[in-house]
C-alpha cells in the first residue's frame, strides 16, 4: 500500500488520505530517532492522531484527538476515524512492527502509540 494518493485519490478529495500519510509520517520519524538511539521500541504521543498540546482545533480540518480516543476507547463509532487508525496500523504491521494504541494517562483523553521492532 502507498502512502502517497494516486492521481485518481487526489481528484477525489481525500482529505482521509492527508491524515493518514501525516500520522505514518510523523511515527516514521520517531522510528528513526528511536533506531538512532539504538532502541527497539518507541511510544508517540506528539503526532497529529495523538498530539493534545500546541494544535490549533479551530481549524475545521484538524481533528481533535480526543477524537481519537474516544473511537479507540468509549462507545463513541467513528467510521471514518477508526478507518484512519486502522490503516495506519496496517501500514506499519505489513512492515514488520507492532503498533497498539493505548490510552495516554498523561493527558486521559487522547492515546499514544507503542510501536515494538
């Protein structure tokens, strides 16, 4: 699967698409800090999906991710943002990785990922 739209994707409008290829964006990173730091295993809670802090929630087309949360860990269906959560998990455990989404105690309403190589 590619992270990046087809042509066909992009006339569409999938604003879907964006999200998911920022999220993997921003866990690639972390992976790679974490690979560089000579560790197996990272927990992200500073991507778009995860980040509680520093996120400008009145911009229409920036999901709250309390959001998040609340698809992951309540009664609250979002089939649009568990698709999101689903295929970002996807991309990564095709590669190899485990990925789980765990509730952030930190903050109590958003997740964090754990991601183990």
């Amino acid at each position: 699967m590619s992270t990046f739209p087809t042509a066909a994707e992009a006339r569409a409008g999938s604003r879907n698409n964006l999200v998911i290829h920022a999220e993997i964006r921003s866990i690639e990173q972390a992976i790679y800090q974490a690979i560089e730091n000579g560790e197996y295993e990272v927990e992200i809670d500073n991507s778009p999906m995860t980040n509680a802090f520093d996120i400008n929630y009145q911009d229409e087309e920036v999901v709250d991710p309390s959001d998040y949360f609340a698809t992951l860990f309540t009664d609250v269906n979002s089939r649009t943002l568990t698709e999101q959560v689903l295929l970002v998990q996807k991309t990564f455990v095709d590669l190899g990785y485990q990925i789980t989404p765990l509730k952030n105690s930190r903050t109590g309403n958003t997740f964090k990922w754990r991601i183990l190589w």
